[in-house]
C-alpha cells in the first residue's frame, strides 16, 4: 500500500511539472525597442536599443517580421538590443516573458 501510494506521488508530480510547460511557447528573435522594432543594422542594434529604451521607448520582442510588446520591461532590460529565446504567456501582440535566455 505504501508502495503504491509513494509511486502515485511520484507520477502526479511528474505530471504536474510537464502540464506546467504546456502553453508557454519558445520564442526565439530579439529584443528591441518600439521605436526602431527591427530597423537598425544588427551591428548596431545593441547601442540603438539602449538609446531609446532610455529614451523613453518601450523594449519589444522581434519574432521574423511580428512584434511582441513586453508586459514586464524588467526582464527585457539587459537583454536590449540581442538574440534571445523567449518564455512566456502570449496574449494577442503583448508578451509576459517568464524566461529570457540570449542566444549567441
């Protein structure tokens, strides 16, 4: 009984750590500010995106050709400007990232 009872813990919990990755996608591009969005040369863009974060514009996620506003500036902050892959709740054009990693 007490066999059971540990394995069925052990299977539940197993479950749970995978049902919590369901709905959260890997994004992969880069973050940029709103103003430029993708416009700079990528020589460039790590010293743009600062600039005008800075300045006042908002950081965004660059995925191809679509744009994603950041709900949470914060983890975007020192990711300006670089190749990332994203984690996070997409809700229509807007993102909540929950994991940024910088691709190289």
């Amino acid at each position: 009984m007490k066999k059971n009872l540990l394995l069925l813990v052990m299977v539940l919990s197993i479950c749970t750590a995978f049902a919590s990755k369901i709905g959260e996608p890997v994004l992969k591009g880069f973050i940029d500010d709103a103003s430029c969005a993708g416009t700079c040369a990528e020589k460039t863009r790590v010293a743009c995106a600062n600039r005008c974060f800075k300045g006042g514009s908002p950081a965004v996620l660059v995925v191809d050709k679509k744009v994603y506003k950041i709900s949470n500036q914060k983890e975007a902050e020192k990711f300006l400007g670089k190749n990332v892959e994203v984690e996070g709740k997409i809700t229509e054009d807007s993102i909540e990232i929950t994991k940024v990693t910088e691709v190289k």
